[in-house]
C-alpha cells in the first residue's frame, strides 16, 4: 500500500502507542518503527503482518495470481536455459 507509514503511524497514534511500545508488541527495534513511519524503509512481508495483526491493519496488497506454467515433470534434463525460458513466459 503506498500510505503505509501514514497508516502504521494513524493507528499507532489512535492506540496511543509510543513508537517504543508497539516495537516492544511485535518485538522489533524502535528505530525500525520510526523508519517506517518516515518511509526510510518499506516492511518486508513478515513486518507488514506483524503490524496488521498488532494495529489491526491492512497494508498488504493482494497479488494477482500468475498462471505458472507446468514443467514436464518427466524430463530429468532440465536445464537452467529451460528455467530463464518459463520465466520470461
């Protein structure tokens, strides 16, 4: 989501959370809060749930699926060519 330190912070603030007791909730550094919050930093996945479940959130994107095509499970000779090549499908 592209407000998710103005989030994070909103429902921190609504909580009256200090930066240093939601870190405490999810066991993350302060710093790390105040970087977010400052947008000096996006959350990796597992941070963002963290903060979802802590705030009561949501800051995660559902991604669209992508269809992944199925390799011939048959071949034994599958080469790193092969990969690159279903990749860039």
């Amino acid at each position: 989501v592209p407000d998710y330190s103005k989030i994070i912070k909103n429902a921190r603030e609504n909580r009256k959370l200090s930066q240093k007791d939601l870190a405490f909730k999810i066991n993350e550094k302060e710093s790390v809060i105040h970087r977010l919050e400052t947008e000096s930093m996006s959350p990796s996945y597992t941070l963002a749930k963290k903060l979802e479940k802590a705030l009561e959130i949501k800051i995660i994107d559902k991604i669209s699926e992508v269809e992944i095509p199925k390799l011939d499970t048959d071949s034994k000779n599958l080469t790193i060519g092969d990969i690159i090549k279903i990749k860039k499908k």
